[in-house]
C-alpha cells in the first residue's frame, strides 16, 4: 500500500509526528492502540473521523521504516 497520500508530516502539527490526513491524529496512537489489542472496529469507533484505509496506511508506514533506515530496498 502506498501511505504516502494518507500519511502528513507538517513541523508544527503534533511536534512533526507522522499524522493521518493532515488531522491530529498520529500513526502512533493508532500503532499503541492496535499494540494495546484494540480491533480495527474499535478503533474506528473511537476515532470515527478515520478510515479503515488509515488503518492500513500506518502499518505499511510502520513497515517501511526499517527500509528507510537500513536503506535496504528488499527487506
């Protein structure tokens, strides 16, 4: 999945965390809160200005790190 068109970084928006579609909602508060044993139901139901898509597009976020940072494009 491609997160780049769900996924903004704006400097002065939440210290220049990732964020989803520009609100103020983080990658990591969707990350913690699927780390935390929330379903994808109850998050949206607690987040209901979100989409199943941004869901998704965090994990693949989260997933792409470590090809960013080990600058491996096969991982």
């Amino acid at each position: 999945m491609d997160y780049r068109d769900r996924i903004t970084i704006e400097p002065g928006k939440r210290g220049g965390k990732p964020c989803i579609r520009g609100m103020r909602i983080t990658v990591y508060d969707i990350l913690d809160s699927l780390a935390c044993g929330m379903t994808e139901s109850e998050i949206l139901h607690d987040f209901p200005e979100l989409e199943p898509e941004d869901i998704r597009a965090s994990l693949a976020f989260a997933a792409d790190i470590p090809r960013k940072v080990l600058g491996v494009a096969g991982l």
